[in-house]
C-alpha cells in the first residue's frame, strides 16, 4: 500500500506540471493580447520556462538524495501553488515570467525526484519500463488535457476570466501537496558521495562510460524528433493543410492523445515483451508513417473546414505518429537507469533533464529552419535520418547493457 501511494502522489504531481509547462503557448498568446507585448517579447516566456529546468537539474541532480526526494517534491509543489495564486492575483507580463521560472524550478525538483524513486520501489527492469511508460503517459495526458482546460475558462465578454483556471490549478496543487505530505515513505535514499562535491563529481564521472554517451545521444535524438514535431505541427496544419487556426491548435491535441495512449500501452506491453524489440517496431512504424502516410496528408485537398468532423480521416493519419514515438524516451529512460547503481538515479536524471531540454530547443530550432528554408510539405521528412540513428543506437544500448558495463 505504501508504493501504491507513492505512485499515485507521482502520478499526480506530473499530470499538474504536464498542465502547466504546456500552458505556455496559451500564455504566450494572452500575453499579446492583454498585456500589449509583441511576438519576440512573448517568447521570451519559453526560456523563462526551459532555462530553470535544465540550469536546476543539473546543480542539484547529483546532491538531491541527500535532501530527500519527498521534501524536494513538497518543495516544487508549494512554490508552484504560490505561482499560480500569484499569476491570479498579478495579472501582468512580468507575473508570467516569475510564473514559468517558477514552474522550471519546481518541475526539475519533480522530475530528478520521480525518475530517482521510480529505482526505489520497482524490484527489476521489466516493472521500472512499465511504470516509467505509465508515468510519462500520464503527463502526456495532462498535456493534451491543456487545450482543452484553458480555453473552458476563457470568455468573449471578460478578458480576465481565463486567469480563473490558476485558482484551479492551485487547488490540484495544494492537493497534491497535502496527498504527498500524508504519504508514509521509508527512507530508501542512496547516497551518490561522500560530500556534496564527491556528489557531484560523481555525475561528471558518468560521462566517462560508453553506456552512458550512448544514451545521452539517444534521448537527445528522440526528443529532437517528438519536440520538433510537436512544436511545429500545428504550423503544419496552418501552411499545408489550411486548417482554420483554432482548428490546427485542436489537431494537435490529437498528437499529445496519441503519444499518451502509446506511453500508457507500452507500460502494459513492456511486462512481457522486451524493451529492444518494443522500439524496433515503434520505431520503423514511425518511420513508414513518415514514409508513407505524411505524403498523403501533403496532398490532401481541404475545404470548407469548420470543424475537427469536416476534416477527411487521412488528415488525421500523421498525428498519429505519436502512437508509435510514445514508448521511445520513458523506455530508454528506464533502460539507462536499470542499469546504474540506484545511489547514481538522482545523478543520472539531471543528465537526462539537461540533454531532453537540449534536444528539444535544437530539434524545434531545426525543423523551424527547414519549414522556412525546405517548406513546410518537407521539413518532417528530415526526421527521418534522426530515426534512423535511433535504430541503430537501439542495437547498441542493449548490447552494452548486456554485458552490464556500468
């Protein structure tokens, strides 16, 4: 019951950061509208988010075992809490920019926290792919449930209603909070050094082995491609398939759906089937949907489109790669770290924090680059050359973890 709890409060807590690391679009686009600023300054928002979370999890990954993963997720919650009261109350520009430095911080407390834990209460690798892929499900689902949540609490009539839904998320935090607070836990921390600074050179030391540039590689790669294509799909629906705006943010829902249904599938198929194998077929469906499906939907012809039911059902093909990407980043995650000692969890999770963060700004960089430079009816078929490097990498990592390197 006790590792029940545990995963429920982790459960929670990523499905309330999963709601408000993807709200920063949504924000974007009322900061412009309520707050007077221009495109360049909006933006400034996104780094306000990713920077803490990368700049956070690398000082602290290596010596957060010795604060206690518990206290560190209490921490995150109850600042993000008074992030969104203050948001509420603030109402300004420079409110949104403490609000998603606030929210990078916390998340980078939660994330090193939840991947370390997730070491501590699975017995073997099969349960640590399973619950991993459940875990980031969930998340993914509390992003597809942000364009939906937000726009619940706009209004025509009162420009300032929408700011209602950080009293909501307020609440869910404080929930959270208040679950994880009464949650008994067993101090099963481990250690990385024997001082903060042996700590930390214990995450550089990590670099040293094969196992992990490896990795590191693969989940950059992997994040370029779901990043790149996430960020840049509703463009896509905009330029080629000249959806209505309101029409193209909507079917991009459909992408965060489907990569949720593949992460929670893959935590059910992963307790019977090898991690190896599970990539390899995601990994080339993914790629014969590129293939094939993306020139089908380049040439698709489209009119009159009012709504998601007027679209004809090959639009909604592509989107669908998310299905067949989904299982890709929880596993490797859970791979890597299956295969390290549990005292170097927290150490390794802020190296997967800092190369996801890098990967996803670079891959949304290039496939921007490509949509102006290649246009936009090409750009996605580059990501073909960073799947196929992932097949590879695939092969690689399971032959070194194989013979236990690390």
């Amino acid at each position: 019951m006790k590792k029940n709890s545990i995963k429920i409060a982790m459960y929670l807590n990523y499905f309330v950061f999963a709601i408000l690391l993807n709200s920063v679009g949504i924000v974007i686009l009322k900061s412009q509208k309520n707050y007077g600023v221009n495109e360049i300054q909006a933006s400034i928002l996104e780094a306000f988010k990713d920077l803490p979370i990368a700049i956070v999890s690398f000082l602290i990954a290596s010596f957060l075992p010795r604060i206690g993963y518990k206290k560190a997720m209490l921490i995150g919650l109850g600042l993000v809490t008074f992030a969104c009261i203050s948001m509420y109350f603030g109402n300004s520009f420079d409110t949104a920019k403490i609000l998603f430095a606030t929210v990078g911080v916390s998340f980078a407390l939660i994330k090193v926290s939840v991947y370390s834990l997730i070491g501590t209460i699975t017995e073997n690798q099969k349960e640590h792919n399973s619950l991993m892929s459940s875990i980031e499900g969930v998340f993914m689902i509390g992003i597809a449930l942000a364009y939906f949540l937000f726009p619940a609490f706009n209004s025509d009539t009162n420009p300032n209603a929408w700011l209602n839904v950080y009293l909501f998320l307020a609440l869910i935090s404080t929930l959270s909070f208040c679950f994880l607070f009464f949650t008994k836990s067993e101090n099963q921390t481990q250690i990385p050094g024997v001082d903060l600074a042996d700590d930390f050179r214990q995450m550089f030391k990590l670099f040293a082995k094969l196992l992990t540039i490896v990795f590191v590689i693969s989940a950059f790669l992997f994040v370029m491609i779901e990043q790149g294509i996430m960020t840049w799909l509703p463009t896509f629906n905009d330029k080629v398939l000249h959806l209505p705006e309101n029409i193209s943010i909507m079917m991009a829902s459909i992408l965060a759906i489907s990569l949720a249904a593949g992460r929670l599938l893959a935590g059910q198929i992963t307790k019977k089937i090898d991690w190896i194998w599970v990539l390899v077929f995601c990994i080339i469906s993914a790629m014969l949907i590129v293939l094939f499906v993306l020139p089908k939907t380049v040439g698709l012809k489209v009119v009159n489109i009012n709504s998601l039911s007027d679209i004809p059902l090959i639009g909604f093909a592509f989107p669908l790669v998310g299905l067949f990407i989904a299982p890709i980043y929880p596993l490797l995650n859970s791979v890597i770290l299956s295969a390290l000692p549990k005292r170097l969890h927290s150490s390794m999770t802020g190296l997967i924090v800092v190369f996801s963060a890098l990967g996803g700004t670079i891959g949304s960089r290039i496939i921007g680059w490509l949509f102006m430079n290649q246009g936009p009816e090409n750009a996605f078929y580059f990501t073909l050359i960073p799947m196929t490097l992932l097949l590879i990498l695939f092969f690689i990592l399971k032959k070194l973890t194989s013979k236990n390197e690390i």
